[in-house]
C-alpha cells in the first residue's frame, strides 16, 4: 500500500465515520477503528479521541502471514507517523508481513497511563479477532515502537493479559499477549536512563514510585515475555543506548530470545528513510534476517 500523508480530510473522515468499524479511503487507504461505539473514556469525538490502526496488507497472500501493530514515537505528545509509521508498513509489505499502524491517544491531549497501553492491548486484540479476515496466522501477531512508542511496544510486551472470558465484547475475550516484540532506540525504563519528557507526559511530574517502576519495563521482564529484537545508536543523546542494553540484559537474565544491535552511529530518530547513517540504511536488512530465521517472515 502507498504511504499517504496524513491530512484534515482524514482527520474529518474518521470522527464522521464514528459509528461505522472500518473506513476506506478514496486512495485506498483502509482504517480500522478500534471501538467503533467509541473508546472507553473518551473525551470528544476528535481525531485526537479515536484511536485506530491504519491496514498494509501485503500482496499475494497465499497462506496466513505474520502481523506487526506498529506504534510510532514522538515522546507521548505526538505520532512521527511517516519514517515511523507509513513507511513501515511498505517495508514490511515488501518482506510479506502484515503491518497495522497504531494511531494512540496521547497524554499531551489528554489521555494519560494506562490509555495509551489500553489503545496498544486493545489493537492486539483487533488483529488477533481478524485474523481469518486478513489472512493471518493469529500466533504470529508481534508488536514494534519507536522511541516512546518503543515504551509503549515494551508495556504491550510486558504488561498484558490472556483476555476477559467474563467480557461481554468478544475482542476482549482474546489475549492481548504479542508474540514477539521490535523495538527501535526505545524508551524502556522511567528510573534508569529516562527520557525525561515521556515520563511526564505519560505519567506526570511527581509520579508514585511504584508506578515508576511499575512503567520501567526492564524490570517487568520474565521468562514469559515475548522474543525481541532491539535497536540503538551509541550516539544517541535524545534516548540513552542504556534502555535497550538494560533490557536485552534482563531478557538475557530471564533466557527470552533475544537480539540487539547497537550501532557506533546514527543518533535518535532515523527510522526508515529519515536518515543515511549505516543504523538508518541498515537495520531492516537486519529485523529481516531476525524474522526470516524465526519464521515470521518468508524466505526469499
């Protein structure tokens, strides 16, 4: 699917849509609300309200394939949904893995923890209840943040539940767990090397200290937390290398699969297309290999 901008015509389509579960675009474009009745504890009927994943299904889709819910960065106060969103989706469709950008509401308009973790379980859920619609092998469903929407992918990855059977709506009835988790120059830890303005957006300025641990996803880790793939710049200044080493370190201790690559340079930020530093030009090739050897992807 082409990467599309984003723009007031969509932001318009999405809120006069409301009612309806799915919207496809003149381009072609198809979102998928994720509470189509609206999203619980929900402030307005704005874009900024409704939460929704953007569909890139690959072409030529034979047999079920693996799917990735994509959460862009942008420090809890906005979404780089360009070199970490659209144009992620058409990397992963070039490799034949399904991919569903994650539009999730922010703390800076209004939405503080635990929404934006709510928005990323309940996305989970959505693809994992579609599966059948979208050709996907719904034990194959990871997870991939950028930057804070690397916390947020590491909250999903550390923070979920096998479903509500109690539930009277049957997506929540579903595990919520991803099965793998990609996280690029992420923010993990809120006490250990923060990105100070992700804390307090997303938590505040004089935060518990349980909840600060609570939300240092390093230390959440066990050994059933999903296999992840990590990747940094050593010259990142924005997000200190430290979140992924301290994870991978912990995944390490717990024996999860893991693997990480830190790169002497290419500072915060590169994502796919935004930089050409060897991080920014390489580290596809390098999640390729990653989900090739894990079967998550198709061999060439």
């Amino acid at each position: 699917m082409r990467p599309v901008k984003c723009s007031m015509v969509r932001i318009l389509a999405v809120a006069l849509f409301l009612s309806l579960s799915s919207i496809t675009l003149a381009d072609g474009e198809k979102i998928e609300l994720l509470w189509p009745n609206g999203a619980p504890g929900t402030k307005g009927t704005n874009d900024v309200d409704i939460p929704t994943l953007t569909v890139f299904l690959p072409e030529q889709q034979t047999t079920p394939i693996t799917a990735i819910v994509v959460c862009p960065g942008g420090g809890y106060g906005g979404l780089a949904t360009n070199h970490e969103g659209h144009a992620v989706g058409k990397y992963l469709n070039s490799i034949g893995v399904a991919c569903f950008m994650l539009k999730y509401r922010l703390p800076k308009k209004g939405y503080m923890h635990p929404v934006p973790m709510q928005d990323a379980q309940r996305a989970i859920r959505m693809v994992r209840s579609k599966a059948k619609d979208w050709n996907i092998d719904p034990n194959r469903i990871g997870i991939m943040g950028f930057s804070a929407g690397g916390h947020l992918a590491s909250t999903a990855g550390t923070h979920y539940d096998r479903g509500n059977k109690a539930s009277a709506d049957p997506i929540d009835k579903i595990s919520c767990r991803p099965d793998f988790m990609v996280l690029v120059y992420p923010v993990v830890s809120f006490k250990d090397f923060p990105h100070i303005g992700s804390k307090n957006n997303l938590i505040g300025t004089n935060p518990a200290p349980a909840l600060v641990e609570n939300l240092s996803n390093e230390t959440q880790v066990t050994s059933d937390t999903p296999p992840t793939f990590l990747v940094h710049a050593d010259d990142d200044k924005g997000v200190m290398p430290e979140n992924s080493i301290n994870f991978y370190m912990a995944l390490r201790k717990a024996k999860v699969p893991a693997e990480m690559h830190i790169y002497e340079k290419g500072k915060h930020g590169f994502g796919i297309g935004r930089s050409q530093t060897v991080a920014g030009t390489s580290w596809q090739d390098r999640l390729t290999d990653w989900l090739r050897s894990r079967e998550l992807a198709p061999q060439r």
